[in-house]
C-alpha cells in the first residue's frame, strides 16, 4: 500500500506527503528527522487515505498541494479542524 497523509503542525499549518510506511514515516517526522517539518513540531497526523499504486498516491498528493487541491481538503476536514482550532484562511 501506499499512503497520502495530512500533518497538523504546530506552528497551525497543514503538511501532505506521501509513504509506503506510513507508521515509519510519521515517526520520522515525530521525531524531527524531516527536514521540511522538524522546526514545526509537534505533529500530528490527521488524515490517511491508502492507494494500490504509487502512482495514485502521488497524483492524490500533488493535487491535494495545489490551491484546488487545499480548498477541497479543508472542506472535507472542517469539523476535525475546528477542533483543533485550526484557522481556517
């Protein structure tokens, strides 16, 4: 399997990426091996869909990093963002 997942930041940001060791991943990014989230921690995960082929995965996550892609996700997430007092743009 392969994964997109969604990352509540600390610092109120939303971060996508994708894995085919989700349970490997997220502790990469908990524990501040990861670049990109290592000064925004702590993390958590709040979002995972699963994918057959690498490819869909990585369709999924780079529609979900466009504008389009963002806006649908807040849309689908809203109650669960609410109550992580995630501000809504």
């Amino acid at each position: 399997m392969y994964y997109v997942y969604i990352l509540h930041l600390n610092n109120n940001q939303l971060y996508t990426g994708s894995t085919a060791d989700l349970k490997r991943r997220y502790l990469e990014h908990k524990n501040g091996k990861v670049v990109s989230t290592k000064n925004k921690r702590p993390v958590k995960l709040i979002h995972y869909e699963g994918y057959f082929l690498q490819s869909d995965a990585i369709r999924r996550e780079k529609f979900l990093k466009t504008a389009e892609g963002k806006r649908l996700l807040r849309q689908q997430l809203r109650d669960m963002l609410q109550n992580i007092n995630y501000k809504l743009p």
